[in-house]
C-alpha cells in the first residue's frame, strides 16, 4: 500500500520536502515502517531518533498502520 508521509523539523530539511510517498507491506508495523523509510531515505540516518505518528497521535513501534493512515515523521526537539 503506498502512503504519504509528513515530514517535520530537520526530517524535512534532510530530505529537502516536506513529504514524500511510501510503499509498505500490508500489516506494516511501525518498527518495519522505520526500517523501510531509512533504507528508502538514508539521509534520515543521521537522525539519532524519530517519533511517529498515525493520525495526530503518536504511534509505538508495534502498532500495525492501516490504509488510507496519515503518517509524521517528527524528530527529536530540544530547548528549553
């Protein structure tokens, strides 16, 4: 199933878009999603971590993504 990802932060500024498009398999998990997402885009790599989220809510990594999901990649923030 393709899906279309938001990117946010220094995800955007790496891939130079704010969003791209994803093939995954069906029953994907979060964890496989990752793993696929870098091997498509190693310059998410450098990123020392990433949340995601399904949906506006932030998703483990066992969570399986269903079809039609809205998916965000959100890095690590820091500040204070």
């Amino acid at each position: 199933m393709k899906t279309n990802v938001l990117l946010f932060g220094i995800a955007t500024d790496l891939i130079g878009s704010a969003s791209l498009e994803v093939t995954l398999p069906i029953n994907c998990t979060v964890s496989d999603f990752k793993k696929l997402l870098v091997k498509q885009e190693p310059k998410l790599e450098s990123m020392s971590s990433f949340a995601v989220a399904i949906n506006e809510s932030y998703a483990k990594d066992d969570v399986i993504i269903k079809e039609n999901s809205t998916i965000a990649i959100i890095p690590p923030v820091s500040g204070g």
